[in-house]
C-alpha cells in the first residue's frame, strides 16, 4: 500500500511546483507583454507583435480605456485617420481617441467591435468606415477564436497570462525589436509609410497597384456572397443600425471609405455593378430606414479617387495603393463630415431622396473615365486575368 503521509506530501509538492511555473509564466508575459496587452510602460516598448496580433492588443485598449472619439472599420481607417500629438483639428473635437480599425475586418467585427466601445470606452463620437469587402459572408467564420477577444476581453487577458504560445512570443519579441518596428502607434492608428517603405522598397506605384488590385481579386471578393446559409451581413448591419439607435447619448457618423477607382474595374470583374449599386442604396435605406440620417460616401468618382497613376511616378498624392489613401485625405474625411468643409466633389451626403440620381450621376462619370482610361483598363484585366 502507498504511504498516504508520502501520497499527501507528493500531491501538495506537485501543486506548488504548477503554481510556481504558472506563476512565473504570468510573470514573464505580464512584464514583457509582447501583443501589447496588459500595459504600455513596459520592458520592451516597441512590440513588433502588435502587428500580426492587432485584434487582441487593440480589444484591449478598449476595454481598459475611456476615449472621447472612437474610429471604426478596416485598415483603410487605421491608415487615413492618423493625426500628430498635439494635432488642434483632432483635439478640437477628439480631446481623447483611438483607431479601432482592424485589417480586412468584416461587418461581424464591427459589429463586436462597437458593443465593446460603447460598454466599456464611453465615446462622446464613434466614427464607423464602411466597405464593401465588409459585407462578404463567405470570408466570415462563426468559430473564429478571435471573436472571443471582443466578447470575453476579462477572460481573453487572464487566458494569456498564462499562456506558453505568448511565452515563446518574448523571445521573439525581443529579437525582432532590434530590426523591426511596431506600426501602430499609441492611438492605434497605422503608420502605413512606414510599413510600405519595408514591404514595397524599390518597386514602383504603377506595380504596387497590380499587386494589390490582385489581391482583391483573388482574395476580398473572391466568391462574394451577401450571405451564405448561415451568414447574413445585412443582420449584423441591422444589428449595428440599433446599437447606434439605442445609444442617442453618442454621435455617431457612417461614411464609405474613398479607393481608387481602378477597384471599381476589380469589383466589376468580381461582383458586378448592379450588386455595388444595391449594396449603396441598401445602405442607405436601412440607415435613414431606422436612424433619419444620411451616409457620407467618399468613393465613387471624384477629384481624390481620379488619381492618376504612371509608371514614371514613386510616390502619389492621395494614395499608397489604390485601397490605401494617406491621411491627409482622411483629414479631408473628417473635416467634411464635422465642419461642412468641402474638397471639390470628394464627398456626398447620401439619403433615400438623392440615392438614387447619385448613382446615376456617378454612371456618367464613370463612362467619361473608362473612355479616357481605355488602355490603362486593358492592362488592368489582362492582368488579373493573367493574359
């Protein structure tokens, strides 16, 4: 028979064993905190990490933080709402705020995304940026683990405290710091400059444009769907319809994000004008259905997404690449939107009584371009469709 005095004393040297490699586990990811998670005064401030984890790390931020202004959507917010410290426009009306864009988040992110802002962060403003990618249900998943992250912040920070992936992330963590930066910075807006000048040195505008029109192509509309058999996005917009409804306390403003209008010619090959145009106008009819106020679109085409691109040019005015503007334009966004401040015809306000003479309007632009731009589509076609 087993000595239960030896069987106790094995059991209780056990426990103390799993609480002291659990507590320095805890320890070591709480003091190193390689996603940016836990606090910002830490050893190892810059966290190249933060990059590849920006859903949990910016979850986080919310839910420990009170700010003035929030700003939703994909990393075409994260990239265009970006402002200095001391910035008087943005702290004119932002004293407080933070870029909760998420890269190729989807209409079921924003939707959590925004729960998560108005219960915890109290925003006075909430800006959301709308996309069309947003809306495709066949690149939603329900089982996301991610998810969590915005449903369950308390567990999410106690979950990887004592994790041993994020453990193994220290050390790469720190070697990574003495050759990489993280891009985000402290308001959570993308240094995009930054990251294209590492991710695109040496190649031209004209081929970071195919580039990225290819990925839209073959990976953002790539079997676009509405909704699928246990997806409808047009539920989770609903859905952030009546948040926004339910918390008259927060202003709230929804815009379409300006692109390039090349994307246009992509989301033709794609999806489809007629479903562009139903996609604008349901927008604006569930919008002004349940909440009598309009929708400011910055895309389409106007004297911003008309860029012109040539091989001979590096750099552009407007533009990283056609799905990316710089933030001088997303200053042009929020200065239209809060002070009535119009660039030219970048930027319309949109409800059920002009909808739909605008898409007719922008019909007409749209066939002035593609005759100008005859060659320059062709090039575009035969390269997506590798001819």
């Amino acid at each position: 028979m087993i000595d239960e005095n030896l069987y106790k004393n094995f059991t209780i040297r056990s426990l103390i064993l799993v609480f002291i490699i659990l507590f320095i586990i805890g320890f070591l990811n709480y003091y190193f905190d390689p996603y940016g998670i836990y606090f910002d005064q830490a050893l190892n401030q810059n966290k190249p990490l933060v990059n590849t984890h920006t859903r949990i790390h910016k979850t986080q931020k919310i839910y420990l933080n009170h700010y003035d202004c929030i700003f939703l959507g994909t990393s075409r917010v994260e990239g265009s709402l970006v402002f200095e410290k001391e910035d008087p426009f943005i702290k004119k009306y932002c004293p407080t705020y933070y870029n909760a864009g998420l890269s190729a988040a989807n209409v079921l992110e924003i939707y959590h995304m925004l729960r998560l802002a108005i219960k915890y962060s109290k925003p006075k403003k909430i800006f959301y940026g709308i996309d069309l990618a947003q809306f495709n249900a066949s690149r939603i998943n329900l089982n996301d683990s991610s998810l969590n992250y915005f449903n369950k912040p308390f567990y999410t920070r106690i979950t990887h405290l004592f994790s041993y992936d994020m453990l193994k992330d220290i050390s790469k963590t720190i070697e990574l710091s003495k050759k990489e930066q993280n891009f985000y910075d402290a308001n959570g807006s993308w240094n995009i400059e930054q990251n294209y000048f590492i991710k695109f040195r040496g190649i031209d505008i004209y081929k970071i444009f195919l580039i990225t029109e290819k990925a839209f192509y073959e990976n953002f509309y790539h079997n676009f769907k509405f909704n699928t058999n246990n997806i409808d996005t047009w539920h989770y917009y609903i859905e952030i319809i009546q948040l926004i409804k339910n918390h008259k306390e927060i202003e709230f403003y929804l815009y379409i994000n300006p692109y390039h209008v090349r994307l246009i010619e992509v989301e033709d090959l794609r999806i489809g004008s007629e479903n562009l145009d139903y996609w604008k106008q349901r927008l604006v009819l569930e919008t002004y259905k349940n909440l009598q106020m309009p929708i400011y679109d910055f895309s389409g085409y106007n004297n911003i997404t008309t860029e012109e691109i040539q091989h001979t040019k590096e750099h552009l005015e407007f533009f990283y690449d056609p799905s990316h503007v710089k933030k001088i334009v997303g200053r042009y966004i929020l200065e239209y939107i809060l002070e009535n401040k119009k660039r030219n015809d970048f930027g319309t306000k949109l409800d059920i009584h002009n909808i739909q003479e605008y898409l007719e309007h922008q019909r007409e632009k749209q066939k002035r371009w593609r005759e100008k731009h005859s060659k320059e589509i062709q090039e575009l076609k035969d390269f997506l469709l590798n001819k």
